[in-house]
C-alpha cells in the first residue's frame, strides 16, 4: 500500500481485489457506465458512479458535445441524474478513466459539484477500465477548500 498524506487528509493506492465488496461495485459501476461514453471528440471516455443516501448506485459517463463547452463530464452527468431523482445526499463516488500513467481525478467543477452534496468527507475512487490499483481519496482531499457561500441573514 503506498500512502501519501496530502493535505493532512490520507490517500492510498489499495489493489482492487482487497477493497470492499460496496466499493467493488461502486467501481464496476463506473466502468459499465464509461462504455456509453459519448466522446467521438476527445475519444477520452469516462465513466462515474455515486453512491446515494439509500445505498443504491446512479452512473453517468461524460458526453461531449460538437460545441465543445456543452459536453458535461461523467461525474457531473451521475450527480444530475442523481439529484433529479431525488438523491441529494453522496456517500462516495468512483470515477474511471484510461491513462497509462496516472489516475484521472475529477476536475475542478466536478469536486465542486460532488462536494455540495456530500454532507462529510467521503470516499472517491479512482481507478482504470481494468482495475487492478485503486486511487483511494476522499472530496475533502480533492477539494479540501470547496466554495461555501457566506450565510445570508
Ligand atoms: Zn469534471
């Protein structure tokens, strides 16, 4: 297990096999989401799963789009289509993705998204169509200064 601290948060790289069964799923998830990817642009395909409050799975994969700033990334298609059927509460989230040399992390706005609805830090799991290691993270670790909005009186 290779542990890195960022943030004063823990990350791991864990193999697949000796992660928990819910995570397993919440990956493969994931990757069965990526396969519907529409990226005929970036030819990246990616695929996300969030876990909601009542345990059940929403996926989503990134769609692209030939005006470009239309495409939406597969984190934010599962919290929409998570969000617009009632489940407004995240629990965790894995993301897929193939690089050869490095984990595809959620960008910027993605954190963002994820964060508003995750009401404590939860786990993000990034990893490859054939997951063998495991990027192990947490939102807070992603994002650990998310924008909050200053309360209104
Ligand atoms: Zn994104």
């Amino acid at each position: 297990m290779n542990i890195h601290e960022v943030n004063g948060k823990h990350e791991s790289v864990q193999n697949f096999c000796e992660l928990g069964k819910d995570a397993q799923e919440l990956i493969n998830a994931a990757i069965e989401a990526r396969k519907f990817s529409y990226s005929p642009y970036s030819k990246f395909k990616v695929g996300a799963a969030i876990r909601v409050g009542d345990g059940s799975i929403i996926s989503g994969c990134n769609v692209e789009n030939a005006a470009y700033s239309p495409s939406i990334c597969a984190e934010r298609t599962a919290a929409c289509k998570a969000i617009s059927t009632g489940h407004s509460e995240f629990k965790a989230a894995a993301v897929v993705a193939f690089q050869q040399d490095s984990f595809t992390t959620p960008c910027g706005v993605c954190r963002q998204v994820l964060s508003e609805f995750a009401k404590e830090d939860i786990p993000i799991y990034v990893a490859k169509p054939s997951p063998v290691r495991v990027l192990v993270t947490s939102i807070k670790s992603l994002l650990p200064h998310s924008f909050v909005p200053l309360p209104t009186d």
